[in-house]
C-alpha cells in the first residue's frame, strides 16, 4: 500500500482529522513500522465502524506506538 492509499482509506475512517492522519503516516515512516501500514489497513478494513479514536487505540494496544522509543521520532506535520 503507498502514502496515498492509506491516506485516502485514513480519511474515510469516521471522525478523521488531519493530524490524526499525519500522525498514523509518521507512524509508518519510521523503518521499524514500515510494514505495519498493512496491518492498520486490515484493522480498518475488518471494522468498518472504527473512528480514528478506535484506530489510534489499536495502534497503541497492538502495534506498540507508545512503547517504542523509536516512535518519538513522530512528528505532526
């Protein structure tokens, strides 16, 4: 999935908000999570009623945003 893509999927998601889209985009900037944007599509995807509220619960929960120190490298832009 490119930038794009998951951008565009990240705005349909339900009370979406500009910088709950950037943060989620430097979520999977950052080398080590890389492959995490498939995961969060899936999430999406498999909850098709999940807010961006939802989504940022999952990505701390089960993606380990808040525990990796590398992820203090995000940065709203």
């Amino acid at each position: 999935m490119n930038i794009n893509e998951l951008k565009e999927m990240l705005y349909s998601v339900d009370r979406s908000y500009d910088d709950f889209v950037s943060l989620v985009v430097s979520f999977v900037k950052i080398p080590e999570n890389s492959s995490k944007d498939i995961l969060i599509r899936d999430y999406i995807v498999s909850h098709p009623r999940a807010n961006s509220s939802d989504v940022l619960e999952y990505m701390i929960s089960e993606l380990g945003m808040a525990n990796n120190p590398s992820n203090q490298e995000l940065v709203i832009a």
